[in-house]
C-alpha cells in the first residue's frame, strides 16, 4: 500500500515539474518573440548570406590620339570590425591612440581624440561595424593598410573595404557635353548614353554574406559568376583641336560677353568630329562652362549661312548662274508690308552687281531678290530643292539630343507672301549647326555628304570589335559645274568679301559668314544688339579641303555682332593651329644633297623577309645574318649591314624591346600578340614609345607609340 502512494506522489510531482517546465517554455518563447524578436530579426539579417550582383567595371573613352577622356576610378568605403574575435583589449589598447592620430592626419575631417572616441565608443558597445571614411581613393587605402590596427589585416586587424567605381574626366569639362553621362531615370546624353550598352559590361553574381555592420562580403564559391568589364570607346575627338577650339571660343565669348556658343571641326573626307565645343554664360561674372550641346541639340535660323544653299537649288534648277546680274537698290527692298535690309553691305556697291559678288557681300537683297524672280509663281519647286539636300531630316547622329531642322510647306498656314525672300536667305527655318556644317563639308568634299562621326571603334582588351567607316548619305549633292562655282563664291567672300579680314598669305579659306536677328515672340527687335547670332562656317585649305568648321555666337553684347568680327576670328585661330600642326609643308628636294653612297638613306626596321626584298627589288647590297627573322640596320661605308635584332624574343621574356625606327605594322603585330594594348599617333617609322625599353610588362597593359 506504501509503495502505491509512492508512485503516486512521484507521478504527481513529476506532473507538477512538467507544468513548471512547460510553463518556463512558453514564457521564453514569448520572451523570444516579443520581447527580443527584433534583436533576433537584426542578427538574422545581419548574417545573411544570398547571392549578390557583381558590377562589371564600365568601359573607358579615348580621344583618337589615345587620350583618356573618361574612364571609372575605384573608390573605398573603409570601416572597421573592431570587437573581432582575434582583437584582444592589449592589442587595441596599444594601437588605438596611433590609429586615431594616423586617421586624422590623413583625411583631416575629425581631430585624433574624435577618432579614438568613437572607436572606444564603439568596441565599448560591441559593435561590428565602424565606418572610418567613405569615398577613400586606392592611393589613400594603401596609406591605411599601413596604419596600426589596419596593418594586422581583415581578420585580426578587423579592416572592412567595400569599393565602388565613379566616373571621372580627366580633362575635366574638355568635349564635357560630347562625352556626356549614363545615369538611371535621366535622358542619355553623349557617348555615355548613346554607347551604354557597350561601355556598360555585364554585371555578375556572387555568394555573399552580410556582416553585422550591413556590408556584403564575397565568399569564395565556385558558382560565383564574374562580371564581363565594358568595351572601351575610341571617339574621334582630337584633344589638341579640342583644346584649341574651347580655348578660342572662350576668348570671344569673353571679349563680347556673348551669351552662349559653339564650334564643330570635322574632317572633310570622312566625316569625323575632331573637336566640338560648347560654352555657356553661367553668371554675371562672365565663366563659361559646358551646359548644353547647341552644336547638335538648337534649332534656329541660319540666317545669312544659308544663302549658300538657296544658290545651290537655284543654280541646280537652272535658273541662276554667278554672273547674273541683280540691282541691290541701296541695300533696301520691299516685299508687301515688309522691308529687306542688308545687314552687311559695301556703301560703294549698292547699285547692280553680280550674284557672286552680292554673295560676297552678303546681300539679303540681292540674294532674295534672285530667287523670289524664278520661284515667286513655283515656291513648291525651291522647297522640294532644299529637301534634295536633307534639310527637312534630322542627320540621325550615334549621340542622342539632336535637334529636329523645319522648313516652312507652300499652302500651310505659316506660308506667306513674304515667306520665299525671307526663306532664300535663312529665316522662317531651323536647322542646328552640325545640318549646316553637313552641307558646307559636302561642298568642300567634291558634292558627297558625309554623316558626321564621333566614334571610330569600339575594342575590347586592346582589339577592335567594331570599327566605323565613312557613311556616305548623298553621294552627289549638285553637278560638278554648280559645285565650282559655289566654291569660287565661297572663296571670294574670304578674298574680298565680308570675311576679307580672314584672309591669309599662307593658306587659303572659303566660307561664309551669318549676322542674324534672333527673334523674340515673333518679333526680330533691331535695336537691341544682343538680339543677334553671329556665324561663320567654311573650310580649309581652300584649294584642297582637308577641314571644315562651324562657329557660332549667340547674342554677343558689345558692338562686335557680325559674323567677321565675332565669329570669324575663331575660325581663324583654329584653323592656323590646325593647319600649322596637321598640313604637311614639305621642302623642296636639294639636289645637291644627293650622294653616290647610302649614308644618307634611312631604312626602317622590321620584318627580315619584307625587308630583304625591297633591298632586292632596288639590286641595293646588304648583309644580313641569315637566320635573322627581325633586322635592324645600320649603315656603314657605302653599304647596309643588318644587325641581329629579335624583339619577340624579348617580349615572350616579359620585356618591351627598343622599337625606334621600326615600321608601324610589325610594331603593333609584335605589341598585340604579346597581349599589348597599343595606341598610335601619327604614321611612319616609331619615334618614340612610352614604355622604355628593358622594361618588364604586364598583359593587357597599353603602350604609345609616336611615329614620324
């Protein structure tokens, strides 16, 4: 019976126990739950590990010579585990008086006892994570794996580095606008927006884990999938024209106190861009800085520039010829209600002169005059001639922002009596000034236009993936007759016209200057000479075209308005560094520096084979080792000995060999298979090269090379 109330007793008590239990449970739960859930939640996703996205490094843009006009630098976010397990109180207690002296020394934003306040601060509480320093560069970072406590490394000396790439211009605002940006929910501008698929990469993923602090650290994991870097850019952008034209511009817009303008340079042949600048009037202090691209983005008449291409349609027609004869009238007519006036105009000839001459001076008159007579009953005929030029279509450029050109329609409701005179000669209508330079080069480029080009090619790893060539959107503009005589009108507007002050001993240059009125509300308001826009665009050298340029002044304050006096002095400096610096003056032969023997004869390196039969070819002597794949000469006495010179050799040794004097095409074919990226300025023989030779190399690493 004893026994009996023992086991009960026992399983009462055990009953009671289990309650007590069940009820300690249920509380920690609740505990747990509500009290330090969200502790608990925090840890959870402070030590989360998920994959990630990897961003691809964004590709760089070159200038056509090889300078670096964008590119992505890396930056460090630099923070701190400073309660690592392996950091014990000695080791922090006796490097964290240095550490805060050697932060404050280098970035000099807080004082040495701010830094080790908060880093006592912070081991105190038990945190994981202290940020030292956002946005630190990698010169910087290397500086602070030196520093105590950071130099023990990430496990021991808790060291958190978290880098991200920003967009830098290391010529600062130089072609700023052309270069442009990428950024989300922003309208592309520039190269950056137009070529973002290719600069962009393709980002990967990676297993990482979250620490304490909220940064994303990479795991090791075979799953892991690399980012593919973006492609680089090669712009056709010169940074020696682009200098001088954003130099030359700049000086004017000073000088006159204008309120924005622009300059384009491209080259007659191709088409490519070589420089466009465009500056804006930020204050009252008179700073210009690049704000907008008005070169390809406003749309605005013309003005006198346009005369050009109302002689074209009516001399295509058959109708005008540069000898016709037309009476200025003083410079004064008048059509219905309105008067024309010239802007410009000789006090000496203001009576009946030729077209040509009238273009010369830039007669509103005389050129209005010309084509109202043989269109005045057909105005449909003149405005289906301009459309044969492609003034009614945008250019349809690689870079977004262009602006759209409008010609006015015979039978709309913006067509007057007065529409046709005012139209020959640049009002009523808007074009940007790359569709008026478009027109100007194709007249320079024997009638064939050419699409404006910013982009020569597109390489990855140093190798071209794509290149551009010409684009040729008319092949013949006008008839040939037509186009000599529109180039003679052009080259005497410089040669005693209203750009006369252009006119050089050394070269020559064709163009045409513009005054026009800007109108305001409708309203073109004469007696305001800020309402003005001064132009001037030609090319040069005028009897073999080479370049071709845009300027223009946008409502310049002073007295200088016109388009010789404003605009053509840009012009002007431009075009004398450029043809100083490009077009190839070469002496005349002395004959009496000629010699029986070789010593005067330069033979280029290279290629054994390909040199030896140019030797034969010309029955010259030369002795040369016989196993010799690549030779190198020097000349002795009379004749041509050939050195034992292997350049392969040296770069499958990791070294850059001496490439002076060595043909252009073997250079970059030794450069390039050696994992080289090789940039070329100029053309010949190399002259120089940016990497000296005996130098060790890296693959993927880029050389200059400047032949002569």
């Amino acid at each position: 019976m004893e026994a009996k109330k023992d086991i009960v007793l026992r399983t009462y008590l055990l009953y009671i126990l289990m309650s007590f239990l069940g009820i300690a449970i249920c509380a920690r739960v609740f505990f747990i739950q509500h009290v330090q859930g969200a502790k608990w939640k925090q840890e959870e996703a402070n030590f989360t590990t998920s994959f990630r996205t990897i961003e691809a490094v964004r590709g760089n843009i070159y200038a056509e010579d090889g300078g670096l006009l964008a590119t992505s630098l890396p930056y460090f976010d630099v923070a701190m585990d400073v309660n690592t397990e392996y950091m014990t109180d000695d080791i922090f207690d006796s490097n964290i008086d240095s550490l805060g002296i050697c932060l404050s020394n280098l970035f000099k934003d807080k004082s040495s006892e701010e830094y080790l306040k908060i880093l006592k601060n912070a081991r105190g509480n038990g945190e994981r994570y202290v940020m030292l320093h956002h946005s630190v560069s990698y010169d910087e970072l290397l500086l602070m794996k030196h520093f105590p406590l950071i130099r023990m490394g990430k496990y021991k000396g808790g060291l958190i580095v978290a880098q991200n790439n920003r967009r830098e211009l290391p010529f600062k605002d130089l072609a700023e606008r052309t270069i442009g940006y990428e950024r989300d929910n922003v309208q592309p501008v520039g190269l950056e927006g137009a070529y973002d698929s290719y600069l962009a990469g393709v980002n990967g993923q990676g297993l990482m884990t979250k620490t304490a602090g909220g940064v994303w650290v990479p795991l090791n994991n075979e799953q892991n999938l690399q980012p593919q870097n973006g492609c680089d850019l090669i712009s056709t952008i010169n940074l020696n024209y682009q200098d001088v034209a954003e130099n030359a511009l700049r000086t004017q817009l000073f000088l006159h106190r204008a309120d924005h303008g622009c300059v384009i340079l491209m080259e007659v042949k191709t088409g490519r861009v070589l420089a466009i600048a465009n500056l804006t009037r930020r204050d009252t202090s008179n700073t210009y800085q690049e704000l907008y691209n008005y070169a390809i983005g406003e749309s605005m008449e013309p003005g006198s520039t346009f005369k050009l291409f109302s002689l074209l349609v009516a001399m295509e027609d058959g109708l005008v010829n540069s000898t016709d004869s037309v009476n200025l009238e003083g410079g004064q007519h008048t059509y219905y209600d309105r008067v024309m006036k010239d802007a410009e105009h000789n006090d000496e000839e203001r009576a009946t002169v030729n077209v040509q001459r009238a273009f010369e001076l830039s007669s509103n008159v005389g050129i209005s005059k010309v084509i109202y007579k043989h269109y005045a009953t057909q105005p449909q005929k003149f405005v289906d001639g301009l459309c044969r030029l492609g003034l009614n279509h945008p250019l349809n450029l690689s870079i977004p922002g262009e602006g759209a050109p409008s010609i006015p329609n015979p039978g709309s409701n913006n067509w007057y009596g007065t529409t046709l005179p005012w139209l020959s000669v640049g009002y009523g209508l808007t074009m940007t000034p790359l569709q008026t330079l478009t027109v100007y080069n194709a007249v320079a480029n024997n009638g064939v236009m050419v699409k404006p080009q910013f982009v020569d090619a597109i390489t990855r790893d140093g190798k071209a993936i794509e290149k551009f060539e010409p684009i040729v959107m008319n092949p013949s503009v006008c008839s040939s007759s037509t186009l000599k005589k529109l180039r003679k009108m052009l080259e005497g507007v410089v040669l005693r016209g209203t750009a006369s002050n252009l006119r050089n001993t050394v070269y020559a240059i064709a163009g045409k200057t513009g005054t026009a009125q800007i109108a305001s509300k409708g309203q073109y308001k004469v007696a305001l000479k800020a309402n003005y826009r001064a132009s001037f665009v030609g090319y040069f050298p005028a009897d073999n075209p080479q370049y071709s340029c845009i300027v223009i002044v946008n409502s310049p304050s002073t007295d200088g308005y016109y388009g010789n006096i404003t605009a053509g002095p840009i012009f002007r400096e431009i075009a004398d560094k450029v043809y100083a610096s490009s077009i190839k003056v070469d002496p005349p032969i002395d004959d009496s520096a000629r010699t029986e023997n070789n010593n005067n004869l330069f033979v280029k390196s290279g290629d054994a084979n390909d040199i030896y039969k140019v030797f034969q070819s010309l029955d010259m002597k030369c002795q040369t080792p016989s196993d010799a794949s690549w030779i190198g000469f020097n000349v002795q006495d009379s004749t041509l000995r050939a050195m034992d010179w292997n350049p392969q050799k040296q770069l499958e040794k990791g070294i850059i060999p001496d490439l002076k004097n060595m043909d252009a095409e073997d250079a970059i074919y030794l450069l390039e298979n050696a994992h080289l990226k090789v940039n070329i300025i100029g053309s010949g023989a190399v002259r120089e090269q940016s990497v000296e030779p005996g130098t060790s190399y890296a693959k993927g690493q880029r050389i200059t090379l400047k032949l002569s």
